[in-house]
C-alpha cells in the first residue's frame, strides 16, 4: 500500500473481498427466501389494508391492538352510554361491538328492544297511564318522565299511611277514609247506618213532637274524613196562643205543645153552634179549626111590604130557634122620618101611652115565641092588647115604618135583633072616617049647647036667690068616641091622649 495513495489492503481485507460476492449471492438468496406475507401475519380480529403500497394490519372495528400480534376487545360503554348511546339509554358492550337498550319508561323511536345508534335512533318517554287500571280501584295514575306515579282518589287513601305508590311494586289499594260514627242530633233518630266511610250518608228524623228546622237532613262522609251536615234543628212543636173565637171564654192550661187542648164555651147571652168546642195543636204546628161558634139570637125572618091604609095586615113568620132560645117578638112602630135613625139595641119598651118627652115609636104588640105560629097575622092598629102593649090606631096623614123585633133571654142575658117589616104610607081621611066625624063634631055641638043652656040657667036661679058663693064660668072638655066596633079608623083628632 503505497504511502502516497494509502496502505496497500492487507491478507484480512482481501479475504474478505474474495469472499463478498458469494455471501451477497448467499444473503439474497436467504432474502427471498424468509421474507412473510404482510396479509397472512394478521391478527385474527384485523384486517389487511393497503397503505403507502404497503399491506398493513388493521385491528377490526371494536378491537384495538398492532393487527398482527395482538387485536383485544375495545369497551365502547366506557365512556358513558349517554355519550354513546343517548339519553336514557343503557349501554351493553360485546366482544368487539356494543349495543344500546332504553332504560324502564322509555322504548326506541325505532320500535325495537336494542339498537346502535347509526341511525338516529333515540329513547323517548313511555306513558304508563294510557294503560286503563294501572293504579287499581279508587286511585288514579300521573306519568312521569321514564315512570308513573299512583294517588289515591279524594276520599281515599293507602293502608300504609303513604301518598304515592306503584302498584306493581306494592301490593296496596285505596281504602275509603273512616269518619266513625255519625253525629248526634238532638231531638232526633237517624236510619240505619250501611256504612261510615267516604260517600255514606245518614238521615236524621225528629222524635214525635218535634218539628224539623234547617235546609238539610242528611250528613254525608266527606273527603276529610269528617261527617257534612246535617243542618238540622229540632224544635218542639209549638202551635203559639190559641184561636180567639168571638163571644167565648176558653179553658186552657196554656199549654201550647203538640196535642194540647183548649176549650171554649160562650158567654152569656150567646148560644153554641157547631160540631165541637175545643181545638187541638196539631203536627202541622196550628191549632186545628173548629166550626165552633157563638151566636146571637136569631135574626127576624120578615117579608118586608110598602102597603097603604090605616089597618094594615102583616104576616109574621116564626123564626128558627132550634140552635138558640127566642124569647119574645115585638112589633115597634115608628115614624117613617125616623127609620135611618133606629137602633135596635137601644131602643126601650115605650109603649103607646108613654108621656116621656122626646120619644117617639112605640111598641104596638109583644108575643110570646110559644104563641107565635108560623105565617101568624097581625092587624096593624087594631085597639087591641098583646102582651102589655096596645096596638093603638094610626094617625091618619102620618107615615110609618114597622120593625120586628126578636129578643132573646138566655143565661141570665137579654139581646135582640130587628128587620124593618114594613113601610105604610097614605093614610088619608075614608068616607066612613069623614061621617063619623061629622057626626060626632054635630053631637059635641049639640052636648056643648045642652050644657050651656044649663049652666045657664042654673045662674039665673042663682040670681033670684044668691048662693053664698060666686058663680064662676066653668070650662068644660070631653073626650068622645063615637067610632062604631068594626071600623078600622080612629077619632085621634079628638082623643086626649097623644102618639109618642
């Protein structure tokens, strides 16, 4: 190796050198000889792809590893099934995959149990209380997001004290709430009881003698458990202060309660008419009625007439007196002037030969009610006497009314009643009436004359021989009745004796 261009090689180098082209044709040979497939070294869970003009080994979808030596199960649940499955999901790894369930109370929009989310698939929220009965009698369900809840119905409630529950989880039921044993109602009774619980009711009746008050007699077992009502009120009948009845005094021991009684009975002068004489307090809180009655005598029963003459004919008729005593019937005469003025009460028993001043009217007849017939006449006038009266003439250019009088006379009381009868209007002179006047007029005359002459001569005898005494005039007046019997008028022009 020469100094300028470097050592020569030495024996070493130039052994080697020899040697070099057959261990190179050795190694390529041993090259192609040991070089694998790419492909056929992948691991069972890889798969052989193409990159950069290379065959590599890719570890299969769900495997992680180098593709040749190793390819293990990769856990895709491991970061949280919300983040790979979505919301109310459970995730279920596979070996080499996964899949998605919904959780309880919710189903895949895709219908099916398990799914992965490729394909927008989601869980939405099942609503348990489309499910008819699900929370069982009396009880009602309210869906929740992913559940339900059960609640009793108002009125009701669990066994167990709780508010909610599920009925598939527990075995309970809705008992209607208890409101014990129903109020007591003073003065009342109330119906069987079927029952105490939530919706029973009991009614309420008051006991004999007791009047119901209030809008409502039923109590109702309430949601609360409390009994509503009833609004009731019993009051003890009370029928207040007894009907007042005219003419009547009453028994009573003012007792004003259901069945009291009281009694009544007329006073004196009054007569009883009717079915019964007492009334009773009844369950309708009101004296019953009575057809009990008080009554005066019986009003005169007269067919009233207008009629002319001086003796006028009136028929009496007997009044009814079988509920109450008639005593006597009076004829009153009256001038017609005066009828407006007539009060039946206050009129005395004047007869015709009164000399009260002032009075005017006269009691012409009285009968007793034994003697009276029915349709019994009376002559108006006639000079004749009934009981203690005179039926005097009437005065002739005069006119008058005629009233009846009944008067009654019972329990040491007397009362009356009257009816104007009859109207007589008219009353002038007869022929009859005239002569008889005449006549009598001529016969007065003639007495007066007669006397005169007497008197007369009697003082001239007087004169021949004076007597001790004087002879005075001496005034005479008579009275004549010179009507003959049978003759209905009357010469009250020249009685002595007046109409009142």
């Amino acid at each position: 190796m020469s100094s300028g261009g470097g050592r020569a090689p030495g024996p070493l180098l130039l052994l080697l050198l020899l040697a070099l082209p057959r261990c190179a044709g050795r190694r390529r040979a041993v090259v192609n000889r040991s070089i694998p497939d790419v492909c056929a070294t992948c691991h069972i869970h890889a798969t052989c792809q193409q990159s950069g003009g290379k065959s590599v080994c890719i570890c299969n979808y769900g495997f992680v590893g180098n593709g040749r030596t190793h390819c293990q199960d990769k856990d895709e649940c491991q970061i949280g099934a919300s983040k790979i499955c979505g919301n109310h999901t459970l995730c279920h790894n596979t070996h080499g995959s996964f899949y998605c369930v919904c959780l309880d109370g919710y189903r895949a929009s895709n219908n099916n149990k398990t799914f992965i989310p490729n394909d927008g698939t989601n869980c939405t929220d099942i609503d348990e209380c489309e499910e008819s009965g699900l929370c069982g009698h009396n009880a009602r369900c309210v869906n929740t997001e992913g559940s339900y809840m059960c609640y009793c119905n108002d009125g009701y409630k669990l066994e167990t004290g709780e508010h909610t529950f599920h009925r598939d989880a527990n075995n309970v039921s809705c008992k209607g709430v208890d409101c014990g044993i129903p109020p007591l109602i003073s003065n009342a009774h109330s119906t069987p009881v079927s029952g105490t619980t939530y919706g029973n009711e009991v009614t309420y009746d008051c006991v004999h003698g007791y009047l119901m008050a209030g809008n409502s007699r039923t109590a109702i077992c309430n949601a609360k458990g409390q009994w509503d009502g009833p609004d009731l009120v019993c009051k003890e009948i009370d029928c207040g202060k007894p009907w007042l009845i005219p003419h009547t005094t009453m028994t009573w021991n003012n007792a004003t309660t259901l069945w009291s009684r009281v009694y009544y009975h007329c006073k004196q002068g009054y007569y009883f008419n009717g079915d019964k004489n007492f009334s009773e307090c009844t369950i309708d809180q009101s004296w019953e009625n009575i057809t009990y009655v008080c009554e005066d005598p019986p009003f005169p029963e007269v067919e009233f007439v207008a009629i002319e003459g001086s003796a006028p004919l009136l028929r009496l008729r007997k009044a009814e007196d079988q509920n109450g005593p008639v005593s006597l019937y009076q004829v009153i005469v009256l001038p017609l002037d005066l009828q407006s003025t007539f009060i039946c009460d206050s009129f005395a028993a004047t007869t015709f030969f009164n000399n009260t001043t002032g009075i005017k009217g006269y009691v012409a007849a009285e009968f007793q009610a034994k003697d009276v017939a029915d349709n019994m006449s009376i002559a108006l006038g006639d000079r004749q006497y009934y009981g203690k009266f005179y039926n005097a003439p009437l005065k002739l250019g005069e006119e008058y009314c005629v009233f009846l009088k009944i008067i009654s006379e019972w329990n040491k009381v007397r009362t009356q009643s009257c009816a104007v009868w009859a109207q007589i209007k008219n009353l002038s002179p007869s022929l009859q009436y005239m002569t008889a006047v005449g006549l009598a007029s001529v016969a007065a005359v003639c007495l007066i004359l007669f006397l005169s002459f007497s008197v007369a001569r009697s003082c001239l005898r007087s004169a021949v021989h004076p007597p001790p005494t004087v002879c005075e005039a001496v005034h005479l007046s008579t009275t004549l009745d010179v009507a003959p019997a049978g003759i209905a008028s009357s010469f009250l022009e020249t009685e002595s004796v007046s109409l009142l």
